[in-house]
C-alpha cells in the first residue's frame, strides 16, 4: 500500500466519521485536500428537525407549564387523587401533554442528528461541529432544555464553528438554552434594584455562578487557566441580566436584559477592570476571555485530544495554538492547521470511538441511515451515551476509558451481531466491504477472519468489531 492510500483511509476514519462505500476511493486522489474542501465559512450542516425554533419551543413549553399549573390548582384532595389500575396517580392531561411534547421534539432532533451523521458526505465537517457541541455542553437531562438542544446546535453552534471563536463563544453562552442549562435565567445581583425591591440587598442567595463557572472551567482558559473563586464572583454579577423572556413580558421572546437584576458597579474579572454597565460588560469579559492565550491553549488541547490521542501530541498542540493566536481564533484557520500537521496523520489508531461515533460510523460503512429513533435510541442508551443526555455541562468523555470496559465491549458485539443479521444479507462481499471501509488500515488477520465467516451476517458482525473498526 502507497502513503496516499494510507492517508485515504486516515482521512475519511480518523478526520471523518467512518467510511460510506466508495468514500476512501474519493479521498485518494489528495487526503488534505479532501478534508480542507469540507471547511466553509458558513459553518456546519444543519440537521432536520420539525422546523420550530427556540423561540417556538420556549413558547409551547411554557404554555404546557401553565396548563399544568392550572390543572394542579384546581385538582381534587390530595386524598381525593384519581388512580390508575394499578393504583398509581393518574396523569392530568396536561402533564400528559407536556411529556409527549419534550419526547416526541427530542426525538425528532435526535434522529435528524444522527440521520444527517450517517449520510453526510462531508464528516469531517460533521465531526468539527459534532467537538463544538460537546465542548458546550446543553443536556436534554434537564425537563427544561430537553426540547431546546436541538435548536440550540443548529442556532448557536452549527453556524461558527468555522468562524472566529469569540462569535462562537457569545453565540454560544448568550443562547436560552446555555441560559436555563445553566441557571442563569434566575440570577440577581445582590444590589440589584430587584434586589432592593425583595429585601435582599447586599445578600447574594439570588446570584447564580453556575454559567460564569463553567465558562471559565470548561468553555474558555480552563481549570487551571489562572482565576480564582473572586473571578467567578465577579463575573457572575456581570452576567446578571441575561435572562428569558416569559409570559409577562408581552411581545419579547427568547434571551433579553433585565436591567432592573444587573449587579450595578465596576467588575474585575482576572485583573481586568470593566466598566459599569448592562449587557455590554458581559459582552465585554467574554471577547477578553476569548482573546486569552490559556483559552488557546486549553480548547486546542482538547482538539488534539479529540481528533489525534487521548494523550495529544505536544508538538501538535503548539501548531494549534500558534495559529490561533496568530488569527484571533479564526477556527477555519485552526481546522487547517489540523489537516496539515503530521502528527494528525501518524498510522497508529490511537482514538476508541465513543458509542455514537461506533454506531454512526457502523451505519455509514453498510450505506444505510437509521429510518427510526428505536434503532439507535435503546443502543447508545445501553453503551451509556444517551442522545443528547451528557451527564454534566463537562460533556462527554473523549478517553478511551470510559468506553472501553468489557461489558460495553460485549454490547458493542450485540449490537454488531443484530445490525449484521438485518443488513449482512445484502452484502454481496464482506472481504470488499472491509477494503472499502478501511482501506489500507484493513490488517490481514481481520481480512482473513471476515473471509472465513459462516455468513454474510456474522462477517459484517466480525468487520464492525475489528480492532481497526474500533479505532480511529
């Protein structure tokens, strides 16, 4: 095998999302070239949903809360409680109404996700956006932002992920769903004029740190990017305004400024004094935030980690980094870098691909989407990726150790043997299969024990659960 047929098969598995028939053969003629023609400035793709917004959703839920507030107030006794068959409370419609709403939403959103995942042409794209979305985290595990990650993907994320950072950022944190994800929606400035009016000045029950916390964590200079518990304090109450609009505030939707719940005063937030101010003064530690170079970094390590190994490749950080600092963040520019640096193309496979890159990339390598939810839903649900459901605003783990435990491992097998068993029968040669879906990172052991299955359903089993499968 040549280097470019190497770097094919790299291009498409470890840059990509696995490989759709035909894709590897695509990507030989020049692997980098291939991977930069998936970089726009317009940003990712956007997947299906029913077509409501944020704004839509916010309304119809909030509209399903009343009713079920009504419905509370003017229920019977508690002692007076309908009852189902088997003795357990019965639903008021309301409440009824309101799960059908967030199920059937989400798992719309769920399946035009991983529809657009199994099909796309472009994974590499799909990937990158795929890293921005789980770099900020919203969760469906929250009732409230269950119907709004969705929108929140395709509004805040999809769009810049080819942009400048600082964008992507703003876009990102300032979203109604970061917003109630995070609790800021509820936040007050302890000297607020809402403050005051409640009684509650110079006490700080009312101010939440949650969103400022997690942006200093997890979003921008990291854990160890030099702030203090005075610097999220300080930078709370400069977000303190940024909140939703609700059914008093006639006419306005979505994210808007209470200036009545802004903490009045100077901050300073890592040295940096900003002026007094509303919205402006968030606005303005968020773009110096951007700007730091322990932002840089911090978000470039966990690209290297995510694309190249669990333990990335110094060299390859700085090259990261150099750019960038030297472009303010234009993450075209760093997706560039990516492509280019050699330590992205070493043949080792030093990534194990998470449940849903697993099942996505099996999807992509018989040239299938999944027509249903159910098909993916119960898998990655028992591989313990839930769709949309990370466990905290920190994400999903990118390490190998998480994922690679025995029994996950037997799971992995099961759901091989069942996908085998329904689509192995249209595989007309399964050795040709795995030439196309790993190309030259197909050994000659794995080739051999998918030529000397019983059958075509067991050899699609043995492809999907080959250590080169596994690996990327």
């Amino acid at each position: 095998m040549s280097q470019t047929d190497i770097d094919a098969a790299i291009a498409v598995t470890r840059f990509g999302l696995g490989a759709r028939p035909g894709e590897i053969a695509e990507a030989a003629g020049n692997p980098r070239g291939y991977l930069k023609a998936q970089i726009r400035r317009q940003g990712a793709d956007i997947f299906r949903t029913d077509g409501e917004t944020t704004n839509q959703r916010l309304a119809e839920f909030q509209d399903y809360r009343r009713e079920r507030a009504m419905a509370r107030n003017a229920a019977p006794a508690p002692d007076a409680k309908p009852t189902m068959a088997d003795g357990k409370p019965a639903e008021d419609e309301a409440v009824t109404a309101a799960r059908q709403f967030i199920r059937q939403n989400a798992a719309g959103d769920v399946l035009g996700r991983v529809q657009l995942a199994a099909d796309t042409d472009a994974s590499f794209r799909e990937r990158w956006a795929l890293f921005w979305a789980n770099h900020f985290t919203v969760s469906a595990i929250k009732v409230q932002t269950a119907t709004l990650v969705g929108p929140f993907e395709n509004e805040a994320i999809r769009p810049h992920v080819f942009g400048r950072f600082a964008d992507l950022l703003g876009a990102a944190e300032t979203h109604p769903a970061m917003l109630l994800y995070l609790d800021q929606a509820q936040s007050v400035g302890p000297n607020s004029r809402a403050a005051q009016r409640r009684g509650r000045v110079g006490r700080s029950p009312g101010l939440n740190e949650n969103l400022a916390r997690e942006i200093l964590e997890l979003h921008t200079v990291g854990v160890d990017g030099g702030y203090a518990q005075a610097d999220v304090t300080e930078f709370a109450r400069a977000l303190t305004g940024l909140s939703i609009a609700g059914p008093r505030d006639a006419g306005v939707e979505g994210v808007l400024f209470r200036q009545q719940t802004h903490e009045p005063g100077e901050r300073t937030v890592m040295g940096v004094r900003y002026a007094e101010g509303g919205k402006e003064q968030a606005g303005a530690v968020l773009a110096d935030l951007a700007a730091r170079p322990q932002t840089a970094r911090f978000v470039c390590t966990k690209l290297a980690r995510h694309f190249v190994a669990d333990d990335p490749p110094p060299a390859l950080v700085a090259r990261l980094e150099k750019t960038w600092l030297s472009t303010h963040g234009d993450l075209a520019r760093v997706a560039e870098t990516l492509v280019d640096a050699p330590e992205a193309w070493a043949p080792q496979a030093a990534k194990f691909k998470t449940p849903y890159e697993f099942v996505i990339s099996s999807y992509r390598a018989l040239g299938h989407e999944p027509r249903g939810l159910g098909q993916v839903n119960a898998v990655l649900n028992g591989l313990g990726q839930r769709p949309f459901g990370a466990p905290s605003p920190k994400g999903w783990p990118d390490e190998a150790g998480p994922w690679a435990a025995s029994d996950a491992l037997v799971k992995r097998m099961q759901f091989a043997q069942q996908l085998g068993a329904v689509l192995g029968p249209r595989v007309q040669d399964p050795v040709a299969l795995a030439d196309q879906t790993l190309g030259a990172r197909l050994s000659a052991t794995s080739a051999q024990a998918i030529s000397r299955a019983e059958s075509r359903p067991e050899a699609v089993a043995l492809l999907l659960m080959t250590p080169e499968f596994q690996r990327r």
